[in-house]
C-alpha cells in the first residue's frame, strides 16, 4: 500500500501540472449531453459523492482544474460549460438561470446523479441558486462565490456601482465592437475585477480568449446578462415560496465580495456560513486557489 504522505503528495504534484495547463488530468473523461435543447460539453472525473462545479463569465469549466483535481481523490466531479460558453452549443437564446438550471439537472439525469454538492462562481452562483430553488432535494450543499443574485437582497444597489456597467452591455452593435476584440473586451474583466492581475496568467487569458471567440460565444456571454432582468423576476418568485433550506457557504473574495457574499445570501437561504478568500479579488481560482480549495473542502467535509 502506497504510504500516505506518498499519495498526498502526488495529488499535490498532479493538481499543480493541471492548473497550470488549464487541461484536466487523464483521470477525467468528457463527453457531450444533449439535453434540454442544447448539447452541454461536461467533464467527469473520480468516486464518492457527487459535487457540481458551475463556472461564470469571462471563463469555461477550465477554471475549476485544480479544484475539481484535488475533489476527485474522494468525489466524483462534474464540470459543465454553461449553454453558450466554451464548448457547450450556442443557442439562441434560453440565457435565463432558471432554464440553464434545467441543463444542469438534465446534466445529472444522464449521469445517473440524484443528488450533488453544489459549487459554484460569479453567473455560476445564479444558475445554481436558481437549480437548488427549483429542484431542492438534489442539492445537498451549496457553495456559491463572489456574485449577487438579481433581485436579491441589496440587487438594486449593486446595479449602482459603476464597474458593473457591463450589466447593460449587449446588443448587435457591442457584438461588433467586440468581434475580433474578444482578449481586449475580457482583459478588461480579468485586469478591474483581480487584486493583482498578474495571478491571471498569459497563458489563462489566452485560453479563454480563444474560446470566447468561438462563433456565437460573445453573443451568449451578451445573453447571460441580457436575461439578468427577468432572472430577478424568477428569483422573487422562488423566494415567495421560502428560503433555501441545505446548508450554504457564501465566500468572497477578500478584495472583491468579502463578506457581502453571505450578506446577499442571508436574504435567500436559511443556513448561511460566511468565508473570505484572502489575498484575492473576483478571480479565486487563479489568484488564490489554494486558500479557495481548503476553503470549499473543510465545508463539504
């Protein structure tokens, strides 16, 4: 038998090559799932308990590689790509969260998973809340990171703030402002939204620039905050019916969200525990992923 510290440090060694390659270990397999009108580009990996991993914009399901590594030693590991992001298809339309949750759960359905921790980042945080209000009893936990829900909380007073005019960024003409553009338009995201932009690498920008410029990428990324109007109207509507009941982490970063993360989630669910991420602005998994994975992994244990 392989001696403990051994295989620690293996692990350790195997989650460092992956993140730096943005490629997932061989361990992993992908596949394409139809479902719902779209076809989901998902990755898989490990055994144990399930655990969702859902991504945000301005990245793919790439950006979960060291965590979704180091979660594999004892869960098994689902990373989708959201419709129209990365190498899921590219819809014309359905950027709402609460029909994007129903790719997720028709996601598990075909892997056979009833029930999944949930962790999730920035847009990821509103497609998963909308997946654990709409279907409650496959979420087991939830971890969601650094984003505000629409119509959530203190929504309106987060529109005011003017990093965020990107909200109300969209249309045929901002397509072709971006087309060609597409590094320039996400440096932007990647460079305001860090604590030291430094940490998101050359490589990373360019990784996620090229799948951004896939045909129909900027339209859907256009398209996810496009829907945040009617995704705020969808999220009354889930909490005139009740709080979220399963245990939740809220976790900003500690130069971005901090600890209004939990603040905005107290407003939805019932079983809030609050973390920072420190040293780190919006960007988690590429400025302090170590921190963000012992953070998520002392919660689902």
């Amino acid at each position: 038998m392989r001696p403990f510290f051994l295989t620690l440090f293996l692990g350790l060694l195997a989650t460092s090559a992956a993140a730096e390659s943005l490629s997932y270990p061989s361990n992993f397999t992908t596949q394409e799932i139809t479902t719902n009108g779209v076809t989901i580009h998902v990755r898989t990996g490990g055994a144990g308990p399930a655990v969702l991993l859902v991504h945000g914009y301005g990245e793919t399901g790439d950006m979960w590689v060291p965590m979704a590594t180091d979660l594999a030693h004892d869960h098994t590991v689902i990373v989708p790509d959201l419709r129209g992001l990365g190498l899921s298809s590219k819809p014309a339309g359905g950027f709402d969260k609460k029909t994007q949750a129903g790719d997720l759960a028709g996601v598990l359905d075909q892997l056979h998973i009833e029930r999944a921790e949930v962790v999730a980042h920035d847009i990821g945080n509103m497609v998963s809340y909308a997946f654990a209000a709409q279907y409650p009893a496959r979420v087991t936990k939830l971890v969601v990171i650094d984003a505000p829900l629409p119509g959530v909380g203190p929504w309106e007073e987060v529109l005011k703030n003017p990093l965020l005019w990107h909200f109300r960024f969209g249309g045929p003409d901002m397509e072709r402002l971006v087309a060609g553009r597409e590094r320039i338009y996400l440096d932007r995201f990647w460079n305001e939204f860090s604590a030291t932009p430094a940490r998101f690498t050359e490589a990373a920008r360019e990784h996620y620039a090229k799948l951004y410029a896939l045909p129909g990428a900027m339209h859907s990324g256009f398209a996810q905050f496009a829907a945040f109007d009617q995704d705020a109207i969808d999220n009354k509507a889930f909490l005139a019916k009740g709080k979220l009941d399963m245990p939740v982490l809220a976790v900003g970063g500690e130069k971005s969200f901090g600890p209004m993360m939990a603040t905005v989630m107290r407003f939805a669910a019932l079983d809030v525990r609050e973390a920072v991420v420190p040293n780190s602005g919006h960007w988690i998994m590429e400025e302090n992923p170590d921190a963000t994975i012992r953070i998520v992994r002392e919660f689902l244990q």
